[in-house]
C-alpha cells in the first residue's frame, strides 16, 4: 500500500528501473502512543477483517480478500461509542470504524480524498457509522467517484494530534499489525522520514 503511495510501480522490475533514478521525498509518519506507522492506524471493522482474513483466500483473490472478510464480519459486529479530539476539538459518537490515515492505499484501494498526502503534516480520519453495504461499497470505493460530500454513514476530519477513547478498551490496527489499544495518542510527525520515490516522468 504504501509503495503505491510512493507511486512505485508494482512490477518489481519496472520498480527497480524506477528507483535506480529516483529521488528522496520527505514521508509522514504516525506516532500512536509508544509505536508508529506509516499507513494507518484503526479501530472496529478494519481491526476485526483484518483479523479474519482467510490466508488461502487472501492468495487467490488479493485486495477482494479484505471486503469479503469484511462481510463475513458485519453480523457480527456493534457500534461502539468513542470520542475524538482532534487538535483539541472534541467529537462524541457511535461507530462500528474509526480510522487515522497517512497513506492513501488500504488493501490495495485507493481512498478517494484528493487532499490525502503522506507530506503534509495532517493526519485524516475517517468515521464509519453503519455496515450496511452501501457504506462498504463507499468506504472501500469500488470504482466509485472522488467523495464531495460527507452525509450520514461517514465523517470527514483532519488534524496534526488526534486522541480516541472508548468505553472499553480496543484492539488497534496499525499497518495492518495489531499490537496496540484504545486508549491512543496520535501524533503526525511531519517530514520524519527520508524514501525513495520515482521521478514523476517514471511514475506508471
């Protein structure tokens, strides 16, 4: 996910033509609590599919692995109610996802925020109401358009310190590891690391 947001190729050879002429950019990165990630960090139904994906499945269909997990989750799964300060604004609520996003790239889709950037010192948050199916199909925008608008099952926010409480605590998603838990303290360090990405011109 992340090299595509690096816009290396994915072919290995094409990438490594690439890079030989590459260029150092500077790249975000998440600090949640004592660890850090490069992607995203989340709670809820990003935590629980990733946990039940099917490995022989995950072979043979790749990204489509995540969604149908995904599925298999949803009857299973409650809302749960957190509250969110961003940037020292408080957000109370219920939701069955919160996720804090660097990179653009989860399972290989692409979320549709034009101002998602793994450089600009902002971390963007998702909040996911509800598992009906049309949320999933936005959520997870299979072929759909660029988001304009945030009404009903979604929320929209950005900021550079982000902190998620809930009512018990809760296993984290970080780059797909989890290894930490609800409550959490996220912080964007801007510009932290140095990687190397294609010149645009070799960008495929």
């Amino acid at each position: 996910d992340f090299s595509r947001a690096l816009g290396i190729p994915q072919n290995i050879e094409k990438a490594a033509e690439a890079l030989v002429n590459g260029q150092p950019v500077p790249v975000d990165v998440l600090k949640a609590n004592d660890h850090y990630c490069l992607n995203f960090w989340g709670i809820g139904l990003i935590t629980e599919a990733s946990s039940h994906i099917n490995q022989t499945e995950k072979a043979l269909l790749g990204r489509i692995s995540y969604f149908t997990s995904a599925l298999r989750t949803i009857s299973n799964l409650e809302p749960f109610s957190f509250r969110l300060s961003i940037d020292g604004e408080e957000f109370t609520d219920e939701a069955v996802m919160v996720v804090v996003l660097n990179g653009p790239f989860i399972g290989t889709n692409k979320i549709p925020l034009p101002q998602l950037s793994i450089n600009d010192g902002k971390a963007d948050i998702l909040v996911c109401r509800n598992t009906n199916l049309a949320a999933l199909k936005e959520l997870f925008a299979m072929d759909d358009p660029e988001w304009d608008s945030f009404e009903g099952e979604l929320s929209y926010y950005q900021g550079q310190t982000v902190q998620v409480e809930t009512a018990l605590p809760m296993e984290a998603d970080t780059d797909g590891e989890i290894c930490t838990k609800t409550p959490a303290s996220i912080e964007v360090l801007n510009g932290h690391l140095r990687m190397l990405a294609p010149l645009e011109k070799e960008k495929s």
